[in-house]
C-alpha cells in the first residue's frame, strides 16, 4: 500500500486539496484518480495473494510441475544420437 499512497500523492498533488468533499476529504478529479489508482493497486496485491494462494494449495497436492519438457526422454535420446 506504500506504493499506492506515494502515487495518489503525486496525482492529487498540493493545489487540488483545496476543495473538499461532505466527508472532509479532497475533493477533485485528481483525487478521484488517486482513488482510482488506490484502488487497482489493492486489486492487483488481491489477485496476487490469490495466485499465491492457489498455487501452494495446488503444490501441497502434488499438481504444481512447472514447465514441462517439450520432448519426452525417449525422444530426447533418439535426437541426441543422430546428431
């Protein structure tokens, strides 16, 4: 989230804090895209802690490989001696 304050902080910036909202925060479209922008980065970290996720539940059953092979070992073999 340290990243996603510096970046609102640099789009809302010290001359649009002038005008506020009925809550009392800045109010003005350069706010509002720092809210935006808040808010993609708290959507990325969540998909991100989601995959994470996922993927040591899919390692714990045995089904995380990586990348496979693109020959099989046999195929392999018989590639090596012709060459």
């Amino acid at each position: 989230m340290a990243l996603a304050s510096r970046v609102a902080g640099l789009v809302w910036g010290a001359g649009n804090a002038a005008v506020t909202s009925a809550n009392g925060l800045p109010d003005s479209a350069g706010c509002r895209c720092g809210d935006d922008v808040s808010a993609m980065v708290a959507e990325a970290d969540l998909a991100r802690a989601r995959t994470r996720e996922g993927m040591a539940v899919a390692k714990a059953k045995g089904r995380l490989r990586g990348k496979q092979a693109k020959l099989k070992p046999a195929q392999e073999k018989h590639l090596v001696e012709l060459y």
